[in-house]
C-alpha cells in the first residue's frame, strides 16, 4: 500500500548534532554522554535486512528506543521515508534513542508473512544483545505507516513474548485481513498488495496475520490515526480495532479524518502529532 512519504515534512526541524564514529568496533561500549548515529546496519543477509540507529547523548541503560517501520504494500518503501518522522521525534524526544528499519520486501516467491515479522525479530534481538554497546534499555515503542502500521501491531499483540513493546502507533496500518471490505473488494491495486500474503490465502491464515485477530488483554498502549476517504484501508480497519480494544480494557486512543485520505497535511496533521507526542510523553 502506498506509504506516507512526506507526513511530517510541514514540520520546521530543527538541526541535531552528526558526530558518527565510523571505527567502532561491533560489540564495543560506545560513549553514553555523547550523541552517536550509524547508518545501514546489517542484520542480515539480505540487502533489505539493515537499519540506522540514532542514540541520544547523555543516554544511561533506562532510555528507551522507539522503531520506525515504513510502508509501501509489503513489496516496496524504504527507510528513508520515515527520516521526516525521525526528525521530528529527535526535535521534541531528545533522550529518546530511535531505529528507523529496512526489512524484506515481498514478492512472488517470498510472502510478506512471516518474513517480515522474523526480520522485525531478529532487529528485537540484535538491540537487546548490544544494548550494553548502546546503553539503552529493553524498552521499545513502534510507529508504523500503512503496511508498517501493521507489522508494528502484528508484532506488538502476537510475538512481544518479554512484553518490550510499552507503546504501538499504527497510522493508516491494516488491522483484518478478514474484513469483508477486503475479501469482497474489487480493486486490482488492493488486491495486488493483498496478494502478498498469498493468492486465495486460508481465513485460518489471515486471522493469524491479522492484528485485531491476534490481540489480547496484555497488548501495549495502541494510537490508530485513520482517514474516512482512505482508498485502500477501509474505515473498519480501524474503528473495528478500537473496539475491541475497548472491549478489552487496553489503552488506546483513536483518531479518524474524516476527509482525509491514505495520508494528510495542514492541520490535521499538525493534529496527528499533537497527539502522538503526547501519548508518546505518557506510555513510552
């Protein structure tokens, strides 16, 4: 599904310091008191399995991490389209560390489940092991666009097995794969994307990749932000999540733009991060 490349370019960012030590050996302490960026990590053996990570100066093993995971149908997008969003949260959490993801993208012969999950996985795994290295704690929040919205709240409510995970964003993420706006649609570009997780996939397998299917009572704090004019993710997506969130007890928060579409600018989005920052202030 198309991404939201540029939801916080209105945004006026502010400059942060680049000091990158490029010679840090893998595993070594790294200088909590000073600010430390590192581009294309690999985790992997795909060109895809790779991350940046951004670490705030003055860090102690309490600060917490916040991934980015972007969008784009399962099959395409980069992490360079959430550096607008990482700008921002380096802007107004300057005592927050932030990993902005790649992970592989799905085609005809590589479905997007489970190989995406595995790969936010292996991501997981890598900064609890080097977080000595990093000096961050294992306390993670996701912000997720479109597909990322998904992966973000798939991997929140059905594999966070340390409870890791305090806080989920989901912004224009796909919630059921079940929903009847998505079995019965007719549109070739949804179902295309669709068609990532398999051509006539079982309702058995769709439940399993599908968050509202997977959440429970235990699940993290959850921010959804929809639009009611969004082509490819039908209104239920979300109001059917924050229902059940609500009939769960977790604490959430729903926004829906009535006349917005698979993105938004002007004030509505200068809404979405009013109210992101500030759950984000509260859960994470």
């Amino acid at each position: 599904m198309k991404h939201l490349k540029y939801i916080f370019l209105l945004f006026l960012i502010c400059s942060c310091s680049n000091k990158t030590d490029e010679d840090i050996l893998s595993g070594e302490p790294l200088d909590p008191s000073e600010y430390y960026q590192e581009f294309d990590i690999s985790y992997g053996n795909d060109e895809n399995q790779s991350f940046d990570v951004y670490l705030p100066s003055n860090r102690t093993s309490t600060t917490k991490t916040i991934i980015l995971v972007h969008g784009g149908g399962w099959t395409s997008g980069d992490k360079s389209d959430m550096n607008p969003i990482k700008d921002i949260i380096q802007r107004d959490f300057q005592n927050v560390a932030i990993v902005n993801i790649n992970y592989r993208l799905a085609d005809t012969n590589n479905s997007a489940y489970p190989m995406q999950i595995e790969d936010i996985t292996s991501i997981i795994n890598y900064l609890k092991e080097n977080k000595a290295k990093y000096t961050v704690s294992e306390d993670f929040g996701f912000i997720g666009i479109s597909a990322g919205g998904h992966l973000s709240l798939l991997w929140s409510y059905a594999f966070d097995d340390s409870s890791n995970i305090k806080m989920v964003c989901s912004i224009v993420g796909p919630t059921n794969l079940t929903d009847p706006a998505y079995l019965n649609n007719t549109d070739p570009v949804l179902q295309e994307s669709l068609n990532s997780f398999g051509v006539n996939a079982e309702l058995s397998f769709l439940e399993e990749v599908s968050p509202y299917h997977q959440v429970s009572a235990t699940a993290p704090p959850t921010i959804l932000f929809y639009g009611g004019q969004d082509p490819l993710i039908p209104i239920t997506q979300g109001t059917d999540l924050r229902d059940k969130l609500q009939n769960l007890g977790v604490t959430h928060e729903f926004t829906l733009y009535p006349n917005a579409g698979h993105g938004w600018e002007g004030l509505e989005l200068i809404d979405t991060w009013i109210k992101l920052k500030a759950f984000l202030q509260i859960h994470l």
